[in-house]
C-alpha cells in the first residue's frame, strides 16, 4: 500500500511541474547562451547550472561576469538574491512533518521559486510528501540542466537568444505562480509596496539590493495588512510585547 501511495505521489509531483517545465526549457537555454556569450564555456555553463541550480543568482552572476572573475562580488551578489530563501523555506517548514532525518535537509538542497510553490499549493489540498516533493523539484533540476546544455551548445552557433523574446519566459513564470497565491487587495498592497522599493532601490542603489529591500518592503506591508485585519481584541494582543 504504501508504494501504491509513493507512486501516486511521485505521479502527482510529476503533472504538478509539468506546466513549469515547459517554461523552464527557453529560461535554461537563454541562461547557456548568455554564460557562453560572456566567456564561459559549454562544460563550464553546465556545471554552474549543476552545482549552483539557482536560475535567478545564475544571471544576476553573468551580469556582472567580468574576466577575471570577482569572486566576492559575484558571492554577495548570489547571497542578496538568494535570501529569499530563508523565506521560502520557513514558510514551508511546517509543511515537512512526513520529511523524516535526512530527506528534510536534502529537500532543501534542491529548493526553488517553483518546487516552493509547487509544495505550498499541494500543501494546500493534500499532505506534502518525499515522494511528490522529490518528483518536482528533481524534474525541474533535471529540465534546468538538460536546457542549459542546450543553450550553451546552441548559443556559440546562433548568438543572443534573447533577441527573439525567450527571455521574457522567466518574468512570465513568476507571474504565474504570484497569481496562484493572488488572495486580493492584501495581495495586491504586498506587491505593489515589494515592486516600488525594489524599483527606488533599483535606481540609487547599484548592485542587487533592490532583491532584498524589495522582500523586506513586502514582508512588512503583509505584516501591517494582518494586523490591521485582526479583531480589536486579538490586535491588542498581538501589539503587546511577548
């Protein structure tokens, strides 16, 4: 029974990042012309996406990608990007009861924007599991690889790809999945206040700082919209100090 259940998981995780690894392939692609555009090469591309798998620092790091290579910056500018995911595993920390010993801890190994949000929308409508963790957050992994070969291979031929609009498919999947979590105007203020503080910062502040304040502006905007939701009672409790 239990390996019925397993495969069923591991189906459901499977058509679950389906729609997503679609979007994955011309982001994957994009990313392996423009690492071979900047210097790198096609086994070096690859390996990146193999050893770092975090699409969004990925390009923040060929952005700034400058021979020779500051390693410093192009480290600070990947932890800026990356904490989000301090967020993103937090939210789902509750969800992983059923992840026992090492699976919780591999299972972040290979976190994403995506398999977060794959995992929060099941966690939704049924228990998380290993097993339709591990079956979308590996396909992507495998996806992300596989296109980013192909673009590496690819971009030394036939140039800049984004000059044909592919890259607008990573924007396209954040907008999807924020739209799955759409809960309103609350949604709308979060948004709204995150996009105007990422954009200002953006402006006066070089490097990828936007990424942080841009979170930081959202988490306090849905903080402040929570409590003004509150009954009286339950606001003057949560307004005093514990």
């Amino acid at each position: 029974m239990a390996k019925i259940v397993k495969s069923g998981d591991v189906l459901a995780g499977l058509r679950a990042a389906a729609p997503l690894l679609v979007a994955m392939v011309p982001i994957g692609v994009v990313f392996g012309a423009v690492a071979v555009s900047k210097g790198l090469s096609a086994l070096e591309a690859c390996l990146m996406s193999l050893f770092v798998f975090a699409g969004g620092s990925q390009f923040v790091a060929m952005d700034l990608w400058i021979h020779p290579a500051s390693w410093v910056a192009l480290g600070f500018a990947a932890l800026l990007v990356n904490l989000r995911h301090v967020l993103m595993s937090a939210s789902i920390a509750s969800k992983l009861d059923g992840f026992n010993g090492w699976r919780k801890y591999a299972a972040m190994l290979v976190l994403t924007d995506e398999s977060w949000a794959l995992s929060e929308f099941r966690a939704m409508k049924a228990r998380l599991t290993p097993a339709f963790f591990a079956s979308a957050a590996l396909s992507i992994y495998a996806v992300w690889n596989v296109s980013t070969m192909a673009g590496a291979l690819l971009g030394s031929v036939m140039g800049d790809m984004t000059v044909i609009g592919l890259d607008f498919a990573f924007p396209a999947v954040f907008i999807v999945l924020l739209m799955g979590f759409w809960k309103g105007t609350e949604t709308g203020l979060v948004l709204l206040a995150s996009a105007l503080t990422s954009w200002v910062t953006h402006l006066y502040i070089p490097g990828a700082w936007y990424i942080a304040t841009g979170a930081l502006a959202g988490l306090a905007m849905a903080a402040f919209g929570r409590t003004e939701c509150l009954p009286d009672e339950n606001k003057a409790d949560a307004e005093q100090p514990a």
